[in-house]
DNA sequence: CTTGTTGCAAATATTTTGCACCCAT
DNA sequence: ATGGGTGCAAAATATTTGCAACAAG
C-alpha cells in the first residue's frame, strides 16, 4: 500500500514530513533510527524538515502503532517499524551493531515471573549487550574485552 | 566495615558527600535512587552538596564496583547497591515500584542466544513492566489497564 | 474555510564540565 | 603542602512546547 494511504487509513493528514519519515522507516536501509538520524538523513537528501516536527511524527506513529520506540543504553530513543511480531535486541558494545532476535522460552519464563508475584504483565525491554564478529567491527577478534 | 575504610580500601579520599551517599545507598530504606533523588534525600537532612558532585559520587562509585546504574524507561539514570549478585527488575507501571528477581533459566537462555549468534555476551538489561497489587498501588486491581 | 500541522525559538530535563577554592592525607 | 575533591555556574545533550504562519481536506 502506499504511504499516503497508510497514513489516511490512521486518521493522519498525509503531509510531507510524515511522508518522507514513513518512507525513510519503510525503505529498510537502516532498521533502528534516532530522532536526530532521522533528521539528518532527510536533510541531507534535501527534504526541509524541523527537528522538533520529527520528534512529533515519531510519537505520533507510535502512538498509531506505525512505529515502536526503544531505550537502548546510550541515552537517545530509537524507533523501529512495528511488525507486530515482538522481538528483542543484541547490541554490539563495539561498533553499535543492532541485532534482533526472538525466543518463546524467553518470553514465558518472563511471564511465569510476574504471575508468580502476581503481577499483571505489561510489557518489556531485554537487551542483551555483547561484542560481534562483523569484519567491520573495531574491536572484532578481541578476546580481551 | 565503616563506610570510612570502604572508601579507602578503595583509593578514594573519605570526604563528605562520598559518605553521605555511600551510607544512604547502605541505610537500605530505598535501594534505587537516581541522582536527583540522592540530592534532595540529602539535602533535606541539612547535608550541604552540590548537585554535580552526586552525579560525579555516583558516576565513581559505579566505577569502584560499589552501585550499579540502571537505565529504566523513564530517562533519568538509578543506582543501587552492586551486592555481586545479578538481578533484573519488575517495574510497576502505576506506582513506580521496584521489584528484584533472579531467573536462572532466563540467564542460560540469553547466553545461548548470543553464543547461537556468535556474539559473545557482555551484559544484559532486562527490565519487565507490570501492574502491582500492593495495596497503595494508585490502580490496584484495576483490570481495564 | 477550518482545524490540524509545521518551523522556529525558547523552555525543560538530565547530565557533564570549567574553574577557583578547599580539605583529606 | 599538594593534589584530588567540591560547589557553582555554564555548557552539553535530548526532548518538549508556545506560537504564528501554513496547508490538507
């Protein structure tokens, strides 16, 4: 489908901004991106856009299920397209690599814990950080860190 | 041990603010204080400290291996006793509590995840997000959320 | 037309840093 | 006495908000 329809479809008016940022996240180059990736990737390829307005689209798409937000260790939130199907992340400590993962086991032994707390589960974050062998990876190899 | 010694058998001078927060942290009466709550703990009890020196304490002592940072979704930082043992978080979602748990099955589950990926693990942050049923929980008992 | 959206700048929130002064050793 | 530690204020970083101009439906 197309993105203006998509964006109909929510209830949102289809303008530039939202636009060009539904497509930068759909076009799949880059599945994890910060507010400020966002931004500076659109500018560079021309497209005049506010850093604050990227900020609003996020939360909007998020808040439409169009997108889902996630607080990795550094500081910044990440957005990533919502498939639907839930998943968790390995991050690489060395070059920022972001890889994604699922595990059912995982999943339930998560729920077997709050339910015997009796707790109602809500939702999650699992990031497991690690060192990667990508040939590209500064500190591929190191068996010292 | 007297927080003094502690201090020292680490390399780090006993000054003031570092035993005021080590003994609060050590008092057990709340054990995940991010930076602003360590301040205002402390200031309240008449101990004259400066903002920033929280911050630079809490950062040194993450280093010395006595607290432990935590990143919980909220945007700002808690530390809490590193007791050597690992644990992650459930965290209520209406009233902010914190809970401990330890899931050894969980810990195999994630190493083996990475090692299937050729990673090698370095750390991890697990954080669950539920309701409570605590009787001040603010929406205990409350099935719509 | 009308209401939601945008860009800009200013405001917030959290954390870090420069610097002159102070104090534990 | 001296080198690390502190408080304060300013800077840095990430994000949010007020507001007038603007554009989608």
């Amino acid at each position: 489908m197309q993105s203006v329809y998509k964006l109909k479809l929510l209830g949102l008016k289809a303008t530039m901004p939202r636009l060009k940022i539904l497509e930068l996240f759909e076009s799949g180059e880059e599945r994890h991106l910060a507010a400020e990736d966002v931004y500076r990737s659109l500018t560079i390829t021309g497209v005049d856009i506010g850093l604050a307005t990227v900020y609003r689209v996020l939360t909007q798409f998020e808040h439409a299920g169009i997108l889902q937000r996630q607080n990795f260790d550094n500081g910044k939130a990440v957005y990533e397209i919502n498939s639907g199907e839930h998943h968790d992340h390995i991050l690489c400590v060395d070059c920022g690599a972001v890889e994604e993962f699922q595990d059912e086991e995982i999943e339930r032994l998560q729920l077997a814990a709050v339910q015997r707390r009796s707790f109602r589960l809500s939702g999650h974050t699992l990031c497991l950080y690690a060192h990667c062998e990508k040939t590209d990876c500064p500190r591929r190899g190191d068996k010292a860190c």
